[in-house]
C-alpha cells in the first residue's frame, strides 16, 4: 500500500514533467522558460499539478488518516509555572 500523499507510478508515467528534463530542473532548454521565468508559472506545470490533483485517492488513504486523527492526543505535563 502507498503511503498518503505518494504518487503511484502509473499517475507519474502520465504527468508530462518537462521542468525536470528542459525546465528550471533540466538543461534549461524549454523554449518557454525565457516568457515564464520559472516552470511554476507556465500552464504545463498548473496542468500536471491540476492532472494530479483530479485522480481520486489511493486505497486506503482515508483510512490511514482516520486512524490517524481518531487517536487520542498525546497530552504534556503542563503543571509548569515560569
């Protein structure tokens, strides 16, 4: 199982990563790089972040973080005075 958050390969296979190979990440090829300044601000990159955004979550990731937030919080000493 994945953890919460992680992106499975098959949904990173289809994110077009160009910032990695011709971006800010890349050899700074990327004929946009110069009108952008950095990948963040192009519409390729806001597509892939939208792309992933949109997939439904992995199994099982409410559940972890329902176990997560049902437990009881782990509380200090707080009989401190200054």
């Amino acid at each position: 199982m994945n953890h919460p958050g992680e992106t499975t390969d098959d949904a990173r296979s289809a994110i077009n990563d160009c910032w990695n190979k011709i971006g800010v990440r890349g050899d700074h090829s990327c004929p946009l790089l110069k009108q952008h300044i950095h990948c963040r601000n192009c519409s390729v990159y806001s597509a892939a972040a939208t792309g992933m955004l949109d997939e439904p979550l992995p199994a099982g990731y409410e559940d972890v973080w329902l176990t997560h937030f049902a437990q009881a919080k782990q509380r200090e000493d707080t009989d401190i005075r200054s």
